[in-house]
C-alpha cells in the first residue's frame, strides 16, 4: 500500500465533520438530563458549542457548511419527546451523513 492508497482509506473511513457533530450532538442529549423535554432552545445551543469545539482550526467555508448540513439533517421535535429519545433518532440519522 503506497502513501496515496492509505490517505484515500483514511479519507473514506474517517466519519464527516456534519456526521461528527451529530453523534456529539446526541451523546451530549443522552449524558445531560436525557429524561428531560427536549427544547428547540436547549437542541440550538448545544449543536452551536459542539460546533465551535469541533470545526475549531477548520476554514471558516468548512464549518459553515458542516454546521449547516448537520443542522438540515436534524428532526423536528416530537411535543414532550426527551432528549434520550431524540438522541436515538439523530443517531440514525448520523449514519447518514
């Protein structure tokens, strides 16, 4: 395996930045009051942190689309559904992405 072929296996392993954020996005959900009536307040401010750690050092054109696209690929919020369970869903979405 030369230099090239290990860098494009890396490439097409290596889960997407939108993929990244979302699976951060659930994993924070489920450990902070995961029983908790999930709010589009409380979904906004916390895929925003998790962006800002994650896309930190990346091209400002590189975040922005990231942040966008994982913010598209998420659900609506089902009235009184909890975090743990939104959680789940936008874990299956990650998958996806």
């Amino acid at each position: 395996m030369d230099a090239l072929d290990i860098e494009l296996q890396h490439l097409l392993t290596t889960p997407t930045l939108a993929n990244q954020m979302l699976t951060a996005l659930a994993s924070s959900l489920q450990s902070e009051d995961p029983f908790e009536a999930l709010t589009l307040d409380t979904l906004n401010a916390t895929l925003d942190a998790i962006a800002y750690v994650l896309t930190d050092g990346v091209p400002a054109v590189v975040a922005m689309e990231a942040t966008e696209r994982a913010a598209r690929a998420l659900p609506t919020i089902h009235p009184g559904e909890t975090a743990d369970t939104y959680a789940l869903r936008v874990l299956t979405i990650a998958k996806g992405l």
